[in-house]
C-alpha cells in the first residue's frame, strides 16, 4: 500500500479545513470556510433583542374588562389609605402648608439623578383629572403609566401591587374631590442610561411581586392588620433597608436601616435587634406624636410620616406596633 508524504496528507487537511499556511510557517484560516460564525452570532443577537423587548415590555396589572374600577369607590375609605400609602409626603406642593393640594414639584435626590414628583391633584391638564380608577390601580400597582410607559420605582409601586385592588379604587374617589392645582413639574433629571425606561421591565421581571398579601392564620388579626399596613401601604422597608447591587431592597437588611435614599443620613433599625426594649405603647406614641421613649423627636422625613399615621385611626397605630415589635431581629448593616 501506498502511503503519501506526512506534508502531503498534512497540506490536505488544512485545505479541507480551510486553512492555509505561509511561507514563514504561520497557519491562517480563510473567512469562506467560518463565514457561518458571524451569521450565527448575528441571528442569536437579533433574537436576544427580540427576547429583551418582549421580557421588558410593560404589563398593566389589570386590563379594560376589570369590572371593579368601573364602581364608585368610597372617598372616606380613601382619605385613611391617602395617608396610610404618605401620598402627602411626596406629592403636596413644597412651600404651602395644605397637604391636599398635590401639584407635585418636589425634588428627590437619588444615586441615579433627580426624580421629580409628579403631579397628582384632579387637574384635567396638569394633574390626573382625566385619569380613571383603572389607570391609578395599573399605576400604583404595576407601575405603567396610562400611555402604557413604565414607571421608574421612586413611585413605590413595589409595596403598593400587594395593596387590595379596592382600596386604590376608594383612593381614587378621595383625590377626585381634592382641589385641582395648575402646573407640572419639569422632568426627571436622569443622565443616560437611566433615560431609557425600558429596562426597567426587567427590573420588575426580577423584584416586582404582585401576588396579595393574604391573612397569615398563625397570627391574630392586629399583627396580619399590621403587616399589610407596614407592608404594602406604608412601604416602611423602602426606606429602612439597604439595597442590592440591582438596586432593590434586600431580604437580609429588611427594616434593619441603612443609607438614606437621598444621601442626606441614615434610616434607624427598626427591628428587635434596635428597639426591642420599646414597647406597644412606645411605639403608639411615636406614630402619634413623634416622641420616642427617651424623649426624642423624629424629624426629617420621618416626622412628616408621623403626621401621616397620626390620623389613622388608633387600632391601625397598634396594628403596626404589633407587626414591627414582631419582626424578625436584624443587626444594623455596617455602613461606609
């Protein structure tokens, strides 16, 4: 049998191969024979794209058909989840002592940029006044706009979609009958890439939890009271906790503090771990006065939450003594 030359054979593979070899002994392989590499890294590019948007789409909580919305809800019921949700703390216009004027304008500092609130009196230009029930519920609960944009979570709509779709109806009816203010605010102030809102529904793919917070059997009525106020309406931990690298709250520093969102301190523990020594009553009184078992008074942000809770009604006060006295006990993250 015949056998060809070891560089024979050798000169024959590399030509199948598609590769060819210099006169200095260097191998080099021609694009005809690995053009199929670039059109598939382009074809699985487009499909990823594709993927991305579908995944980042906005998806609306509740669609046109939703019955509920369609009702007259109560305003007095309203006004109590008005100031349970610090709708006030936000979106009343800075300078004037009337929390029920909602024209926005107030400016929140963030790592990203300035969001400035929007805003939401009855205005039909200006403010919400032509929204209906259905778009305050896909707001607050899904964070997307009426024009179907997604909404950046400043608004803390994280908290707000385990709220109980009634009560944003009943909401609805209280801020129709509060005074329209002219005005709106100027927009955010981002710099790229936080302009570009889409990605935010990947955001909301990862940390956005919809499902309701359903009475827990195991506990009595005030502390299941209290942990949908603490929970969903009050979005305590949106404050009071520390944030992953993506900018969520994190489960291990939940209500345990950390930084200020707007850079200006620190939030306090308000676990166990912090002010177990506090008791209900302690507790009660902070969120009807401000005054803190060592005669301290809460300021900042934290004193306008009080004049929020100070009008709910008192078992809800108790309610969320019970709750926060319960909540698993949590070091105070160290800070830089």
């Amino acid at each position: 049998m015949e056998v060809e030359p070891c560089s024979l054979a050798t000169r024959k593979f590399e030509e199948s191969a598609g590769m060819t070899v210099s006169s200095s002994g260097f191998i080099s392989v021609t694009w005809r024979r690995l053009w199929p590499l670039p059109a598939l890294l382009l074809t699985a590019g487009i499909f990823a794209g594709i993927a991305t948007w579908v995944l980042s789409a906005p998806v609306r909580a509740f669609e046109e058909s939703e019955e509920l919305f369609f009702r007259n809800g109560d305003a007095a019921r309203g006004e109590q989840v008005f100031l349970a949700g610090q709708c006030a703390s936000c979106h009343a216009s800075p300078g004037q002592s009337d929390r029920t004027r909602l024209g926005g304008g107030l400016p929140l500092a963030s790592p990203f940029g300035a969001f400035n609130v929007p805003n939401i009196s009855p205005d039909p230009i200006d403010g919400i006044g032509r929204w209906r029930g259905i778009d305050l519920a896909n707001a607050l609960m899904s964070g997307v706009s009426p024009d179907g944009r997604h909404y950046y979570p400043a608004l803390p709509y994280v908290a707000y979609a385990r709220m109980r779709p009634e009560e944003v109806r009943d909401l609805m009816a209280y801020l129709r009958g509060l005074p329209p203010v002219a005005g709106r605010p100027p927009p955010h102030d981002l710099p790229l890439p936080f302009r570009l809102r889409r990605g935010i529904g990947l955001w909301k793919r990862l940390f956005l939890d919809r499902s309701p917070l359903t009475d827990d059997p195991s506990h009595d009525a005030a502390w299941n009271r209290g942990r949908y106020l603490v929970e969903a309406q009050l979005h305590c931990a949106e404050c009071h906790s520390t944030r992953n690298l993506l900018y969520a709250v994190s489960d291990d520093t939940r209500h345990a503090g950390g930084p200020d969102q707007e850079g200006t301190g620190l939030v306090p523990n308000i676990t166990p771990a912090a002010i177990g020594h506090w008791s209900d009553d302690d507790l009660v009184v902070l969120l009807t006065t401000g005054r803190t078992p060592d005669l301290r008074q809460v300021a900042g942000s934290m004193a306008d939450v009080v004049r929020n809770t100070a009008a709910l009604p008192e078992p809800d006060r108790r309610a969320i003594a019970a709750y926060v006295r319960a909540l698993p006990a949590r070091p105070s993250p160290d800070m830089p």
